[in-house]
C-alpha cells in the first residue's frame, strides 16, 4: 500500500493502485485487507461500511463560483480524461488554461511562457513525479504558486514536508468548488 512502491521497470508504472484503493476505502470509513500464499495467489479484501439507505446527496452546482478573472494557469495531468475535465471546469470559472500531458513539456511552457501564474499539476506523473517538477519549476520562477492533485488518502503524504511555501494540495476526487477555492487563495498569496 506504500505510494510509489512498485515492482515494475521505470515508466511502466507508478505504484500508486493499492495505495489509492487503500485511501478511498479509509476515507469511506472502511478498511483493506491483502493476503498472499506463494503458490495459490492474492486475495485483497476491500471492506465499506454498509448503508441503510441511499440518502439524496446535495447536488454540486455546475456553476462554481467564479473566481477567475482571466489568470493564466498551467495544467499538467498525464491522464487525458481527467485533464479535460479540469481545464474545462476552470476555464467555465474564467481562468485560461495551458494544459500540457508531461512533466518535461511543463517546464518548457514554464519556461517559455511567462504570463502563466500557477502551476496545477498532479502528484503522480511518469517520468518525473509533481513535487520534482515543481522544484524545477522554482529553480527558474521561485515565487510560482503551486497546487498538487493526488489520488492519494491525505494521510499517505506527509504534508508538512511535501509542501513548501506556495504550495497546496486537493485530494482526487475533489469538488471543482474546493479546487478553484485553492486556486483563488494561492493567486491571492492568503493562507486557507
């Protein structure tokens, strides 16, 4: 269940599977079981607290609030779907957005755009992981806000020293009010 822990060559995977199964089953309030005999296989158990009834959840509205007025954010998520869903959700709350697949093809928009205000970008990228690009990020711009995105269960992470000044952290799945409200307080240098 360790984050980043894998047994697969370089760039072929980022052990990241059991270590969020493991956060959303905890977040839920529930557990993870793994057991292993050599010889006969894997049994994971994924235990969830039982409901007894399905209570209406209050329904996010489509329109956040919208405190974008036009600032320019880089966006960098390796996994197409969700990238299209975050630029367009911040791009509908008057942001503009630059989205880019790689972290390598960050730090040459980073360097060749200078208009770009915050860095979002998520934790687990291949090649180089979110908080690698962001140092390299800051080795060029030093005052660059950034926010991590992170699949992970928060209490995989050890925030105080994941996180520098400048920087903040949303937990997937998140609501795209939480995320723009992040984005609003790093813009405005306030802290949450």
């Amino acid at each position: 269940f360790d984050p980043f822990f894998t047994t697969k060559a370089v760039g072929k995977g980022t052990g990241l599977g059991l270590s969020t199964i493991y956060g959303f089953a905890r977040q839920s309030g529930g557990d993870v079981r793994i057991r292993s005999l050599l010889g006969h296989g894997t049994e994971v158990t994924l235990m969830l607290p039982a409901g007894l009834a399905l209570l209406p959840q209050p329904s996010e509205s489509v329109q956040v609030e919208n405190r974008g007025s036009g600032e320019h954010l880089l966006v960098v998520e390796d996994m197409a779907s969700v990238r299209m869903f975050v630029v367009e959700a911040l791009t509908d709350a008057g942001y503009r957005c630059t989205e880019v697949d790689s972290a390598l093809d960050a730090l040459e928009t980073l360097r060749n755009d200078a208009s770009i205000q915050l860095l979002l970008t998520d934790v687990g990228l291949p090649q180089m992981n979110g908080r690698v690009l962001a140092d390299a990020a800051r080795a060029f711009r030093p005052e660059l806000p950034v926010l991590f995105m992170t699949g992970y269960a928060e209490n995989a992470l050890d925030l105080q020293t994941f996180l520098a000044e400048g920087m903040d952290m949303v937990i997937k799945p998140f609501r795209m009010g939480d995320l723009i409200s992040r984005i609003g307080h790093l813009l405005d240098n306030d802290p949450l």
